[in-house]
C-alpha cells in the first residue's frame, strides 16, 4: 500500500498537508497554505519531484553509523555540497 496525503485545515482558512506511511507514520508535512487548491498543488509538486530528486547531505559529515536503508532497497544516492 502506498502512503496518504491528508490536506488538513491549520486555523482559519490556512491549510497543509502531510504524507502518512501505510503504518500511519507521518513522513512529511508541508508549509501552511491560503487555499485548498494552493495545498493540493503542493502536493502535485511533491509528487512530480520527489521520485527523481536528488538526496543533499548537509550535515557536514555527521552520521549516525546506521544504514537509512530497508532490507531489499537500494540507498538513495546521496551529494554531499
């Protein structure tokens, strides 16, 4: 199963979304937007972007020691700047 994006109402009439894991994890949540129609072309910039965008490594050589990647998957390529 693919994951969700909810548009949520963020006061008044502000709104955002956020991309929930299958497992209902939340992924990602966007900046406020004025409209719903402004939310929902977030979201399609989301989509169109994010499969072929490319993962940026600004943590100056910092790292946790742990593989970010699921068993099966291959890691994303990562530029450092």
């Amino acid at each position: 199963m693919a994951g969700v994006f909810e548009i949520a109402e963020a006061g008044n009439e502000s709104y955002f979304f956020r991309l929930t894991a299958p497992d209902g994890t939340v992924v990602a949540v966007s900046p406020l937007f004025n409209t719903v129609k402004g939310a929902a072309a977030g979201i399609n910039a989301v989509r169109e972007n994010a499969a072929t965008g490319l993962v940026v490594d600004l943590s100056a050589g910092k790292t946790s020691g742990k593989s970010g990647t699921r068993a099966g998957k291959a890691p994303a390529a990562i530029t450092s700047r």
